[in-house]
C-alpha cells in the first residue's frame, strides 16, 4: 500500500483500520464471553457489547461515507485498491441499508427469543417458542425488505449475500437440486456397506487433560501457530478472536474424545485461514476471509477431506495412543472406521459428512420460503416433519426440541447462513480434486505424513486471497471451474463406496 | 437515582455509563494481555488498545462538557448526586489539563522506556536506562505543570492527586517523618527478638495445580464471589477486570508456596472491594474506589491486618495442609512465623510488612524531589545508595538492578503513587483499630474462624462508600479521626515485640 494515495481511498482505509482496531476489542470481549465469563458478569458484558455495536454502526454510516465512496471511485486506484474499496462499499451498503431502529429492535428480539429457547428447547414447547419466533421472524423480513430495496436482489438472496456475497438461490437450487437427486440413495447404500464392517468401540472414560493434549497435537500437525493463538474452553466450539491471535474453544466428554478430536480439527481449519490472512491488508476487508461458505470450506478440508481420510488416520493415531494410551480401537483402519461412520440422526451438529447435507437443504427450503413469504412459522413443523422423512427417514412428529427448535439460528435471527454449510463441503471437495490433479501423489504424500502440500495449495489459493476476488472468480482461480457439486460426490463415492 | 433529572446532570450522568461500557472492553482486553495473549498478538493489543485509549479521552475533552458541568452545578441535585458530579469533575479536569500532543508523548516515551527496561535491569544497565529515563521525566514533569496550573497543587502535589486524590506532601511529610523516626530501630528490635525464634522450613516442591486449589480455597475463605470473578496466572499479579466481573491473577513457584498464597490473599482485597462498590451507582464515578491508597488499604486489611495474625494461621493451616500434605512447617504458629518474618532485602515487592514502609519512604523522597526539579536523574543512584543505608542498613552501590532500576513505576510515567503502598498499610491498621474499639471480642472472633465481623465492617464503611466521599471525611466516618500513623506502629508493635 502506498501512502502517497488521493484524499478520499486514503481516509476510507484510515476509517477502517479504526474500525480494525475497535473491533479487536469486541472479538475479544466475545471470545472471554464464552470461555472465561463468570455468571455475574453478563449484564455488564452485554452491555458494553452493545455500546460498542452501536459505536462501529455509528461510525460505518457517517453520512461523509458516501461522498468519500464516490470520490475514491474516480481515484486513480491499484487493483488490490479497487477490491479494497468494492469490499467496503458493500459493507458499507449493507449497514447503510438498515434503520437503526430496526437493528436495535432485532437485537433485543432475538436476545429476548434466544434467551427464552434455552429452557424452552428442553421442555419440548414450540407453543412458547413460536410467538418469540413470530417477532424474530417479522423483523428478519422487515431487514430483508430493506436489504433487497439496496440490493436488487430477492428477499431471501439479500440475507444470503451477508453472509455468502454472491451466491443467489438459483445457484444454491441448482447445486442443492443435484444433490437431493442422488444423496438420499447414497446414504441407504453406505449404510448398507457398512452393516458389514466391524468397528471397535474405544473404551473411555477419557480424561480431559488428556483429550486437550492430544487437541494441542492434533493442532500442531494442522501447523496452527501457537504464537499467534489459543485453544480454550466453551459450552458451543467456535474460532474466534482476531487474525493475529485467533481464540478457538473446544468442549470435551469423557466418555467420547472422537467429537472434541475432530471439533479441533475442524475449528483449527478455521483458525488457519485467519491466521494466513494477507498480513500487509490486514486492517482492511481486502484481507478479510471471502465469505461463511470458504470459511467452512477451510473447516472442513482440515475435519473431512483430510480427517475422513484413510492415510490420515495413520498419523492420528499414534497420537492417540500417545494421549489416551494403547487399546485396539485405536489402530488406523478401526479409526477411520470410526470417523466415517454414518447414522441418519435427528440432530444437525451431531451429522457425519454424507447425512449432513440433507439438514441443511431441509433448513435451506423452509428459511427460503418462510423470508420470501411463502410459508408462516406455524408452518414450520409440518414441513420438517415431511422433508425429515424424506431426506433422512425419520419421524420427528411432536419432536419439537430434536426438530425445529435444536438450532440457535433462526430464534437468533441468522435467515440465509445455512446453505453455506454445505457450499463449505462442497467448495472443499472441489479444492481437493483440484491438489490431486496438480499433484497425482497428493494421497501418497498424507500417507507418508507430508501435509504441507495441502496447507502450502491453500495458503497459496485461497488463505492468501483473502477477499481479493469475489467468490466466482476466487474458485475458478483456485480450481480452473466454478462452483460443480459433482466434486463432492465423487468425493463421497470414494471415501464411503470404495 | 431518579430519571427526572434535569437535562445537564443526566446527560453527563449517560456520557459517563457510555464510557463505563467502553472501559469494559478495554480492561478485559488489557487482562486478557497478561493472562492469556500469545506473543503475536501483541502488536494489534497494543493499537486496539490504544486506539480505545485516544476515543475515551476525546470523549473526556468534548468541549459540551465545560457548559454541561457549570450547567449541572446549578440543578437541584441530592447529595449522591453532587457527590457524583464533584467526582465526574475532577476526572475532567485532569483529562482536560493535558494537551493530546503531551499525552502521546508521554504514552510513546514511557513504553519505549519500559520495553528497554525490561532487558537493561537484568544487564545492570543504568548508563543504557538513563537517557530513556530522562525523557520520561521530562513530559512527566511537564505533565506536573499542567496539572499544577489547573489544580493550584505543587507539581509533586498534582500528580499524587491523581492516584490519592486530597493528600498532599505536607501531611506525607507528616506521617512518613512520624514513620521515619521510629521504623529503622523497630526493624532492629524485631530481627533480635526473631533471631531467638525457631522457625521450620517447609519442604517442596509445591505443584502448581496444589498451590492453584489452596488459593482458590484462600478467596473462598475471604469471601471471593466467584460468579463475579476468577483467578488466573500472569508474570505480574494484579487485580483487574470488572466490578461486575473482576479479574485476579497470581503466579506460582514451585519452590515456595507462600508467596502466591499470601498474594492471592492480598489481590482478594483488592478485589471485593471491586465487587462490592455501590451497585446502584456502577457506572458512575460516584461507585468508583475512593483512591489508590484506600485500594491498597483492603488489600492490606487482608494479606497483613487478617494474613499475619496469629490466630488467622489457625484457618490458613487446614487449608495448607488440606492442599500441599502435611509437614511440621504447616503447624500454625510455625506458619505464622513463616508469614511475619522480618528481613532488610534489597527488593520492594519481597519486602515484609516491617520494612516495606522504608522502600516507601526512599522513593518518596525521591520522587517528589525529582519533580520538584531539585534533583535531576542522574542524582538518583546516590540517593538511592545514601537511604538505603540510612533506612536499611544495605549497600546498593553499583548494584542497579536491584537499586533504582527495580520498579517499574518511573521508567513507565507513574510519579506519585508510591505513597500510596504505605498510606494504605496505614489506614488499614487504623481500620482494625476502629474494628476492635467496636467489637473488643474482634480477635477472638477471628480465632473462632469468624470473618465476617470483619467482612461487614468493611463492607459498610469502606465498600459501600465508594467515592462518596472526599477521603478524609471517609477516614473520619469510617474510624473517628484523621490519618494517624500512631495505628500502625501500635499494628506493628502488638504484632511483632509482643
């Protein structure tokens, strides 16, 4: 970046790395929320949490922005320039487009509901549940009115964009269509293969010094930088943070290591991608990861491609007998086994890799029509009940807490964040298709234990993009295509059916 | 607090909320720098922080203020109210005295002084210090200037204002030359009679994760709420955090127990005092510790007053023996020798409860001639040496290190808060003498494990007070009179020649 910039580029990226800088502290006080707050410290928390959200909407609708957008356009700009600027347009766009009484009211709904869904999921009452979702549900619709009068997009599309910049449900019908065409069969199939194996269970119970120890080693094969950030504790795993400390949180049962194992390598996927951002652009959106949908592809290219790999479970498992000690369990075929085991189950969180898609185009097709107004909340658990059944076979009827009501997102107002689940998984596939055909001995090289051709083709792809291209131009870069869901079944077909 | 206030007094009365929520973040954040931030995460902290730190003082200096606070003084306000305003007041002058330019410098010099200072003290390097030093000085003094032109204080004066707000040098004088005159012989008396003790060693070593329960059940002990507050580690104990959500920190060595424990204890002074500010006030000044000095007089009140009495070794010793095995050394008259053992060492914060006060003293002295400019930085190893002595009895000469170059409190800015340390052991013996005079069956109640005489009497007096007052109307509420050394040579007296 150089500093003899016109007037207007320059105070806009002087604008955001004050924004950097602010947020630093509010991800921060986020991630403490989560692993270190005692009970009493809430109120407090929310508070200066709010205050500070106020603040940075404050300061990204200052009504000198949209001069100073204007300005920059006509500056004589490099092109990493022009993409910073297109990146802080659209956010700029994006927060301009919301009254504040709307986001404020939005808030404070989807704090009342979520608060209130803690105790109203165990109890199983959708009754108390639906009005609190009602209010959510008017206020996400009224943000989507808004957010598509700026955008020109569809309601649904609008939300979407926040979140997946770019992708259109079109695209999502087109990928999500082919998969619901072949999936369900895919799942009766394995399930069938795997009738016939036999898997050992691992005998716990598994102390939890121990699982966090074998979470640091699993980590440092992933090349997490410890200098640059931390593993900790907190009731939901996330990656937090900033990019040049990132906090990431695991949970641990004793009677089970394989989900914090592999919730560590999901999350430390996240972790990296922060890590390797582009370092000179940092307190700029240009440096900022691309979108939800990359971001789980990085996770899951680290939990599935890698973690449901055959060769990869030959490194794992010295590790595990390192930590929790010798038993037949852990010998790298039963280990894989036990990695890519598939139950269809009731829960999202809970999914292995080849059910788990048909959680999130059931979300995908009731969120779509209840923000484009086809469908009302009380509509929801008949449409879940029947895509339930058809998707995975199972009854959810009068299943509220297993069904409608088991995910955060909706009470706490994220429409459109779902797809990008599934476009991560996909999108990750298509990474890994394309390492093989750069580099045929790819699967010989994780055998042999060399993972840093995978981390050096994502550093190089994508990590280092940041949000140079959008995600169209991003992926035909990075795999010579766009985006083609047929990567992620072969993907499956290979890892489940071979 | 009524809302129907008149407009001046609430609007300062909401900026201050304001700045109480973002405060919040940026001293999470700042907790979060010693106890958990890894190494590259430093350089964003430090913007982060000190971009807070620029928006907190631009919203200290708005120019409203001026007419919003002579507007205030005009209302019809209660007492709480008044108290409230004197309070937001004075923080408004003192961020009003400095020019932003000073500030910054002042900011810059000291942390390129004290980032050096970090590898010159162990290097012995004075020659190396001195120069840094000296701009240090220089804008502390200039600092000392503007506050002394807008207070009409000496400029020694103005800056120990900032910290122990209402004490001035002449009534420092006072109590330290009562001090002075008696101390060194006490601390030769009490090393002869101590020479005749016998006193056991405890046998290490003390794991970590032992000595970390023993503190834990310390804080309980002393009453800790720990659903608002936790302990951690970092290299430098502090008390941090939140009132609402406090942060301690220790740090261990496993070759001694004692010095975590008995400073885990004095950081619980510090803070229930926090967690027990007047809540309906919290995010005024008027809820805020009274001063530096009454803060160190709770700590104090806990590590020293309650720490070594006789009979409070009688709790300490279950607990010790509970965590670490027993040994002879856990007897409780041998524990309570253990925690009164007096030695003249070279080093402040090893100093015991006798000679503390004379590391005090020296650097009083010093200080306040610094600032006065009788005295220039390169006089200070020569002083140092000749107080030492006097005082001491030690020979320092050459030996920097653990000489003038041991603190950290000049080399970073901080002129005027060394009083404080010795100040607050002084209330805090004229606290427990207000406490017996109430209560004559006081020690026996602590014998008895009855803390909570003592917890209550602070808690109304002191607590609960929070900046209510000016300090001598606290003192004189809290204990009948003024600051009057005479209550702690008495302390020290029953405690180490009875």
């Amino acid at each position: 970046m150089t500093t003899t910039r016109t007037p207007a580029y320059t105070e806009l990226q002087q604008r955001q790395q004050r924004l950097h800088h602010l947020t630093h502290l509010q991800s921060i006080a986020e991630w403490d929320q989560s692993a270190n707050m005692p009970a009493k410290g809430s109120e407090a928390r929310s508070l200066a949490v709010a205050e500070m959200g106020g603040l940075l909407h404050q300061l990204s609708t200052e009504p000198v922005l949209k001069t100073l957008l204007a300005d920059a356009e006509q500056e004589d700009l490099s092109s990493d320039e022009r993409a910073n600027l297109r990146e802080i347009k659209r956010a700029w766009s994006a927060s301009n487009a919301l009254p504040q009484r709307l986001v404020e009211a939005k808030s404070l709904a989807s704090s009342r509901c979520e608060h209130a869904w803690r105790s109203q999921r165990p109890a199983n009452d959708w009754a108390g549940h639906l009005p609190n979702l009602r209010e959510v549900v008017a206020l996400a619709r009224e943000e989507a009115v808004c957010l598509s009068e700026a955008t020109g997009l569809s309601r649904y599309d609008a939300l979407m964009d926040l979140y997946e910049p770019g992708m259109r449900s079109a695209e999502v019908d087109r990928v999500f269509g082919d998969l619901r065409s072949w999936l369900p069969d895919l799942i009766k199939t394995v399930q069938a293969k795997q009738a016939q194996e036999t898997v050992l269970e691992p005998v716990g119970p598994f102390p939890k010094a121990a699982q966090r120890a074998l979470g640091l080693d699993a980590m440092r094969l992933m090349g997490f930088d410890f200098d640059a950030g931390r593993l900790d504790e907190s009731a939901h795993p996330f990656c937090g943070g900033v990019p040049e400390d990132v906090r990431m949180t695991t949970r641990y049962r004793e009677d089970s290591f394989i989900p914090s194992l592999m919730g560590t390598i999901h999350e430390t996927g996240h972790g990296r991608y922060e890590q390797n951002r582009p370092r000179d652009w940092i307190t700029q959106p240009l440096s900022q990861a691309r979108s939800m949908g990359l971001h789980e592809s990085q996770s899951l290219s680290f939990e599935m491609q890698l973690g449901s790999h055959p060769a990869f479970a030959k490194l794992l498992s010295p590790l595990v007998i390192k930590h929790l000690g010798d038993q037949p369990a852990f010998a790298p075929q039963n280990l894989n086994r036990l990695l890519t085991r598939v139950h269809t189950g009731l829960i999202r969180v809970d999914a292995d890799e080849v059910t788990y898609p048909a959680h999130v185009i059931l979300r995908y097709e009731i969120e779509r029509a209840l923000m484009e107004g086809e469908i009302e909340c009380e509509d929801i658990p008949a449409l879940w009940d029947a895509k339930m059944m058809e998707l995975l076979g199972q009854d959810t009827r009068g299943n509220f807490k297993d069904g409608c009501m088991q995910d955060v997102h909706w009470g706490s107002g994220s429409f459109g964040y779902f797809p990008c689940y599934t476009l991560g998984a996909m999108y990750a596939a298509q990474w890994f298709a394309a390492m093989r055909r750069a580099a045929p001995t790819l699967d010989a090289q994780i055998e042999a234990g060399q993972l840093q051709p995978v981390f050096d083709w994502l550093q190089t792809n994508i990590w280092s993009q940041g949000s140079r291209w959008e995600t169209p131009e991003l992926v035909r870069r990075a795999s010579g295509e766009a985006l083609n869901p047929a990567h992620f079944k072969a993907h499956l077909q290979a890892r489940y059916l071979a």
